[in-house]
C-alpha cells in the first residue's frame, strides 16, 4: 500500500554534491516522519537523517553528516530530499528513504523503526 520511489544520487567526486529525493504514496505524507538510512558493502545499515512529521519543524542527523547533508520535506509535492555537500567517500553507499508506523512527532535513529522502505538508490563518491 506505502511506495516509496528514490531518485538522484549517482557518482560525484570528493567535496562535491548530490542530491536523493523520495515520493510516497499510499497514505497522507504530512502525518508521518520520514528517514534516510544507507548501507555500505560489509557495513549494517545505519541511520543518515530524519524529519518530523508535519511542518518538519525537528530534524535529526546522524553526527558525521551534521552541517554537511540537509533533511526537507515537501508535503505538497509528498518528497522528501537529501541534500548532501562536501561529500567524502565515506559517503558511498545505498541510500534508502523510509517512514515509520505512528503518526508521533518522534524522528527514530535504528532501521527497526521504520516499517516501509523504497528499493535504495546508490550514491558514489570518488577520492
């Protein structure tokens, strides 16, 4: 019933900057958190960023992408974005849009909270 569709992402160098954004459909947007998580070759899948739901008044970030990668959400257009600068290769991984299963104003932080995923979208960053 939830889809989740990523778009974006794709191959950038060291410092530069790419984008993921996330349309859902199947139930009103606005009531419900959203999250981007990625998961790199031999790495668990870990918690990048999230928004509340509604305005998107509180956004989370896990620490090593704080002031580097921007969380927003578009409620008109049901998209979420990632906006994601000064990359570094580190970043390299699949990055998968998510959303929870309560309409709480909580952001959660473990992929166990979140109960429906798009396909993944890979991001690729050069040295």
């Amino acid at each position: 019933q939830v889809h989740l569709v990523e778009s974006g992402g794709g191959l950038a160098q060291a410092g530069g900057s790419l984008s993921v954004s996330c349309t859902a459909s199947g139930r009103t947007f606005r009531d419900y958190a959203m999250g981007w998580l990625r998961q790199a070759p031999g790495k668990e899948r870990e918690f990048v960023a999230g928004i509340s739901r509604s305005y998107g008044e509180y956004q989370a970030y896990e620490e090593s992408v704080k002031g580097r990668f921007t969380i927003s959400r578009d409620n008109a257009k049901s998209t979420v974005t990632l906006q994601m600068d000064w990359l570094k290769p580190e970043d390299t991984a699949v990055y998968y849009c998510a959303t929870v299963q309560s309409t709480s104003y909580q952001i959660p932080k473990t992929p166990a909270e979140y109960v429906y995923w798009g396909q993944g979208i890979q991001v690729t960053v050069s040295s």
